[in-house]
C-alpha cells in the first residue's frame, strides 16, 4: 500500500503531466501538418491513457478520495 503523502505526491504529479501533455498538444496543432499532429495526438492520448489507468487509478485503489472525477 502506498502511504498517503506519496500518493499524493504521485497524483499531483500524474495530473502536472497530462496538463503539460495536453498543453502540447495544442502548440502542436497550430504548428503541424495535420498528419503529424494526428499522430502526435495518438501519441498523447496513448500516453495520458497510460498515465491514468497505470498511475492514478493505482492510487485510487487506497486512496479514492484522491479521485476527484469520483
């Protein structure tokens, strides 16, 4: 079990990533052809996918008051 303040720790850190990621993603569309940027946005959406159901859904587990989509 992952203690609470590293859970926390974690969860802000998870969600600082996809804000970033999501971020990028926008710079992005202004600046790419549109074939780069759908697979840049694959690539985004694999990684902030992968971010949710392998980090925070993790914590959730023993921590679901960190779910703040609960």
């Amino acid at each position: 079990m992952i203690d609470k303040a590293m859970a926390e720790q974690i969860h802000q850190a998870s969600l600082n990533a996809i804000v970033e990621l999501s971020t990028l993603l926008r710079d992005v569309e202004a600046t790419c052809p549109n074939q780069d940027y759908q697979k840049i946005k694959r690539g985004i959406g694999l990684s902030i996918g992968t971010i949710q159901t392998e980090l925070m859904d993790l914590l959730y587990v023993d921590h679901p008051e960190l779910d703040d989509l609960a």
